[in-house]
C-alpha cells in the first residue's frame, strides 16, 4: 500500500470537484458500453486485495456502475467480491481461463487485478473482445510482454477503447498542478532527479506448498517473490515512482547502469530485496533511482524529486527556488479519481483516455533497472525492446512444473 497517500478506501470529499481535472478539449465521440443505457457493467478479473480494492473503487466512484462478473484463477477467491457486490454463482469463474470467461460475460468494463505476469495477456484479450479496461500497474515484467501492452494500448486507440492503469498519481490534482508547471518552466530545465521507494514493508504472508500442488500452483499463489509473476519490486512497487520521473521529464530513459542483490530476503523465491540504478534521459538527465524491502526497523522513503536550473520540485505539489509554489488545492482520493476519470471518458463526459502506452512504458523502465542489476551490465532502451530475447514467463500457461530463473548474480548471469 501506497502509506504517504490517502487511503484507497477512504472516499474523501472533493472527489466531484476534482473530476474536473479530467476535462480537456476534444471530448471521445465513441462509447462502447450498455447499448441504450448509461449503466456500466463491470468485470474484476483477479479478486486479491487490490482487485477487490479496485472495484469497490470503481462502483463507488461514479452513479449506475455495477460489479457485473468477477474471476479468477483460484475460484474460491471470488467469494468477497461476488458477496459484496451480489453477483450470482453463474457469473463467478475460476481456473486459468477465467479471463476469457468475464470478458464474454457481457461487461462493458474490465478491472485488471491479477498478478502482473499476466497483465499483457489479459489486456490483449480485452481489447480484441471490445472491453475498456482498468488495469493495475505494473503492466509487463520483460520485453515480449512490453510490446503486447504496447500493440493492444494502440488497438485500444484505434478501437477508441479506454485504458487506465494503476498510477494513481496522474489522477491526483496536487500532482498534476506540480508537474504542469514542471513542464511550462517553473525549475527551469530539468537537470537531474531522485526517486525512492526505500521500504521496510514485505507484501503479502508465504503459502507452504502442499502435496499434490504443482510448480506453477505454487508459484502463483505465492507471486510476489517470483520475478516471471511480479516482474521484482522495482517493477512491482517502485513503477509508481518511476512514472513521476517519465511524467516530470517527457520522455522514458536512454539507457541505466544498476545494482541490487537479495541481502535479507529468506523465503522461497528468486527477486532481490534492494535496488539501486541511474537511468540516463535525453539531454544528459540522470535520475537515482533506489528501492528497498527490508523487514524490521529499515528506512522509509516514498518520494520524487526534480532539479532544474531555477529551482526544485517534489511532484507530489512543493516547487522550491525562484518560483517558491505550494499546493494548496482539493485532495480526493486518487484510487477513487482514476476511476471517477475512466468512467467520464468511457460516457463522453471527458475527453478520450488511453494510458496503456504510459504506464506500460514506466513499467518497462523498472524492467530495463531490473535486467541492468540482475547482470550488472549498463543497457540501452532500444536495444533491450528491439535485441533482447529474454522471455520470463512459462511456454504454456497450465497448471505443471516450471523452475524460474534462479537468484541472479550481477557479473554472471547472462544477458539475453
């Protein structure tokens, strides 16, 4: 959980007011959702803490939105969202191909909320069936995966499908303000910046492995410590960080040297528990970037930060120098907003919004300082999208054995 930011369920006032943040010139002309009616249906696929998060966020945040099916690849996970939302039985599904099964269920709508090694296959599937999509960040966890979000986000576009991802933060009023004034010159050219999610926080308990349960079983249901499922923290948590640096900037890195390791992680898994990695943008910008899961009494850090020639800023609404600025306006909750924001898109309430190829590119630049510490090799942007054969998920998505890549070791493991 994101701890510096309001409560993704704490629906704090000002959440109409802030709507209009949304509103842009040139307002989408196309809505495919509920023929002859402005009800939406819903469709959750992955009912963990953040899916059924998400759609309490999504049926709270705008009028005649309805939970309409739910998914998932262990079924009996579905039971909260189908109880609060009261979908019938014969609209709950489970097993690998639960997906598929929500998306033809008749939703207008589709939440994203599985672990994300599945995320590219999932949003593929909904774009091709004519769904908007609301999906959780990360997007990708390596290249292939990459440029599946990247194809269905520009499907999306041609389709005029909506897309938002989990970076709440572009919903977020004192973020937008901020970085809008970034961008018209508050601080000056930007010349370098900070990002940081040094954390002391592990997600989720570990599930022994029980007799009978296969490689893959296993793995899934303990996903977080698997880079193929959540592509390591730096992918996973630090996306949201890395998404204000893309943001702030305009632009994704030109290349990044990294290092990190697993020092203090002792459960079963192959992801490291700390990173560190410069990203180089156009012009000479470099960017620190550091992560952290350390258990105990380790710092905590969750921020961002800019340095121009006039000036620095905190994105999150501080500007520092010669044009000193505080953010001082409505604060609604952004698990909410981004909702709120997609719902008025997909009505033509606002303008056309499609994020796929944002987050999707802020997610590849966490895959890009994870590839760059795992090796411990410097890498270029265009040469691991265009050159790298590294594919981490399993060559058939069934229930079976599969051994991931083991713990990498900078200077050894090999480059692909």
């Amino acid at each position: 959980m994101d701890k510096k930011h309001v409560s993704r369920r704490d629906f704090l006032k000002g959440t109409a007011a802030a709507a209009a943040t949304a509103a842009m010139a040139g307002l989408a002309t196309h809505y495919v959702y509920a023929a002859g009616s402005d009800q939406i249906k819903v469709g959750l696929i992955g009912c963990g803490g953040r899916g059924t998060g998400a759609a309490g966020d999504c049926v709270g945040s705008s009028p005649n939105v309805v939970m309409w099916a739910a998914g998932d690849i262990f079924k009996e996970r579905t039971g909260v969202a189908a109880l609060k939302h009261k979908i019938p039985p014969e609209r709950c599904f489970g097993g690998l191909d639960a997906y598929a099964k929500v998306i033809a269920s008749g939703v207008d709508l589709v939440i994203l909320g599985t672990p994300p090694g599945f995320r590219a296959q999932h949003l593929k599937a909904a774009i091709e069936g004519g769904k908007h999509v609301f999906m959780e960040k990360p997007v990708c966890v390596d290249p292939p995966t990459y440029k599946m979000c990247l194809a269905a986000a520009e499907l999306a576009t041609q389709k005029k499908l909506c897309i938002v991802g989990g970076t709440q933060r572009r919903h977020q009023p004192a973020y937008r303000e901020c970085i809008k004034r970034i961008q018209d010159g508050a601080i000056g050219p930007i010349q370098s910046g900070q990002c940081y999610w040094i954390s002391s926080g592990i997600p989720g308990p570990f599930e022994d492995r029980k007799a009978g349960m296969s490689d893959i079983e296993w793995q899934i249901r303990n996903w977080y410590d698997w880079s193929w499922l959540c592509g390591d923290h730096i992918v996973e948590q630090h996306v949201h960080n890395i998404d204000v640096i893309n943001w702030a900037i305009g632009a994704t890195p030109i290349k990044c040297v990294g290092l990190g390791g697993r020092a203090a992680r002792t459960r079963p898994g192959n992801i490291f528990d700390h990173f560190g990695v410069e990203f180089e943008y156009p012009g000479g910008i470099r960017v620190a970037s550091y992560c952290t899961q350390f258990a105990g009494n380790a710092a905590n850090r969750v921020s961002e930060a800019v340095e121009g020639t006039k000036g620095r800023a905190n994105p999150s609404g501080h500007i520092e120098g010669n044009n000193k600025w505080d953010y001082a306006g409505p604060n609604p909750n952004p698990y909410v907003q981004e909702h709120a924001d997609l719902i008025a898109a997909i009505r033509g309430q606002a303008p056309y919004l499609n994020e796929g190829k944002q987050v999707a590119d802020s997610s590849f630049t966490g895959v890009l300082g994870r590839m760059a510490a795992y090796t411990g090799r410097e890498l270029n942007w265009n040469w691991a999208v265009k050159e790298s054969k590294l594919s981490l998920l399993p060559p058939k998505m069934a229930f079976g054995p599969f051994e991931p890549h083991p713990v990498a070791v900078p200077g050894k493991t090999e480059l692909i």
